[in-house]
C-alpha cells in the first residue's frame, strides 16, 4: 500500500494549482495535503521508553500543529540532476505573522515518528533517467497561532519561489497509532544461560560469548509484517518500513520493563539497531526478528508492546 493510498494518513486540505507560480522552479507540486494536530507522541526510544513512559509534545490553547506533506514532480534535464532546497528556504506566512515567514520546527521521516528539526528539499536524477524519474518530498511540521485560517507555504530561493495556500481551518486529528503501521506475532519466549556466535571477520571467525552476572538472558521470537509503506519520502510503489531492536519492549509480571540488550544478527547481538523491509508487491511479508532482554526470568505472563502500544501477552513458563 502506498503511503498516500492510506485514508487514515492524512486528509485532504485543498486543490491544488496547476503549475509553480514561477516557471524557473523545476518543482511542480502534485499531491498536498495538511493535518493538524493539539498533541503528537515522542515515540523515538532515545527520547524515553515508549511503552511506559511516553513523552507528548503539546501545542497548547495558543497555537496548533500543522503537518504539510507535500510530493513534487521535477523537471529533470542533462543540466539538472540535483534539486536542493534549504529549510531556510521553506517558509509559512499568514495575516499576523512574522515579515520573513515561519520555518518548520520539525519533520516525520517515517511515520508516526517525529523528529525535532525542519526538513530541507533534496532529490537526485536517477542514473537512468529519462527512462525513469523521481520525484521531491516536504513533510514538515510547523507551530501556528491558534485562529489562522489561510496560510500560505513558500518554496525556493528568491527567483525561484513558488506559493501555494493553504486552508488551516480543518479539524484535529489524532496522530496515528504505531500498530496501524505493522503487525506483530509473538512466536515464544524463553531464558537462555548464556549466548554465543562465531561472527566472520577479516582473518577469520571470532567467538562471542555472554553470560550475565546477574538476572536471567530472555529472549523473545516475534514476527513483524508491515501493513503501509511509513516512508514519507518514497515514489509511487516503493514501500519501505522501518524501526530499530529497541521499538519492541517486554515488560514483566511485575510491571517493570526489562532492560533491551539487542537484536540476534546471527553472529553478534547488537542494541539500537535499525531494520528496513521494503517490498513492491500489495502485502509485504513477515520478517522474523530474535530480541534479547535481561531481567529476573520470573515465570508468568509478560507484555510486549510496540513503542506506546501492546501487541500482546505472552507466558514464560
């Protein structure tokens, strides 16, 4: 499924014009569309446990988050082959705002995932182009004072801008849980004594071996399938999902999430370690992931979530 093929992505904020205001941008918008949000998840691990402490960021009675998702078309050429947009060069106006525009204070990358920074516009041609093409991406956020109706978004550097407005006056959406982006099956989970690989490095194999000094070694088999491409910055028909080991916690009988020790990459255990699936076809397949947690090995029923929601129960016997 293509990211805008997604009903519960985005929603539709306008029509859009039929070329840039300026012909000498090689840009010409496409698809737009506009979402606004009270609150959004800080769903990165490194910004806190999803699963049990979930940092928000909030708007406040003052002002609303806006997400713009934007898709250009680009007029390659032999003398084009880079199309490079600062944020500085990306900027919102609207009655009562700044002279100079405002610029975005944050991106989604993959959905529902935010980052703090404003994203730039970059594309390359591809390498056999004009047989096939690429398009350009914006998929960035921005903080508006409360009571904005019409804004509009400009593009490019001065003799190359191009406008285009916006209707703010839409309803507040909710961000998207992150189980509506994949689904996960719990296939076991059991203690191990200790774990040990041969990785293959230069010169020969290396031994690794881990045995803890204290708690048990838990390992947790689980099946991840995607169900959308989360990729924001993707042609039509190209899916791509992603997420790193530590997305999935396991949480105890007693309530206490375990501690991550990493991924089983089938000759290291690696922690913070990225995963992408990518697939052509309708459905993507399910991708099998091993996950290793230290914790006291108490038998009972522990929980798996994935980032702030749970996937599901599952017994240690």
């Amino acid at each position: 499924m293509s990211r805008l093929a997604s009903a519960t992505v985005l929603a539709l904020a306008l029509s859009l014009p039929a070329a840039p205001v300026l012909a000498q941008s090689p840009l010409t918008p496409v698809s737009i569309s506009v979402t606004r949000y009270d609150t959004l998840p800080q769903l990165q691990p490194d910004h806190g446990m999803a699963c049990c402490a979930l940092p928000m960021l909030e708007s406040g009675p003052d002002q609303d988050f806006y997400y713009i998702d934007l898709d250009f078309n680009v007029a390659w050429s032999d003398d084009l082959d880079r199309v490079s947009i600062s944020g500085r060069d990306i900027l919102l106006n609207f009655e009562g705002g700044d002279e100079d525009g405002l610029r975005a204070f944050g991106r989604i990358n993959y959905l529902p995932m935010v980052e703090l920074s404003g994203g730039s516009i970059s594309a390359r041609r591809p390498r056999d182009w004009p047989d096939e093409t690429a398009q350009a991406f914006l998929n960035n956020l921005w903080m508006v004072p409360d009571g904005v109706t019409q804004a509009t978004l400009s593009v490019g550097e001065e003799g190359e801008q191009f406008e285009i407005i916006l209707n703010l006056d839409i309803p507040v959406s909710e961000m998207m849980s992150p189980l509506e982006t994949v689904e996960v099956t719990l296939n076991g989970l059991s203690i191990d004594e200790s774990m040990s690989r041969d990785r293959r490095l230069t010169g020969g194999e290396l031994a690794i071996t881990m045995t803890p000094t204290m708690g048990q070694l838990l390992r947790l088999d689980a099946t991840l399938r995607p169900l959308m491409n989360t990729k924001t910055d993707s042609d039509q028909g190209e899916n791509r999902f992603f997420f790193y080991n530590n997305y999935i916690s396991l949480v105890g009988p007693d309530g206490i999430p375990l501690a991550p020790l990493g991924q089983d990459l089938s000759g290291s255990l690696q922690n913070d370690y990225s995963n992408s699936i990518s697939w052509d076809d309708e459905e993507a397949n399910g991708s099998d992931r091993g996950l290793y947690f230290l914790g006291a090995g108490t038998p009972g029923t522990y929980q798996v979530y994935y980032l702030s929601d749970l996937v599901g129960e599952i017994t240690l016997q």
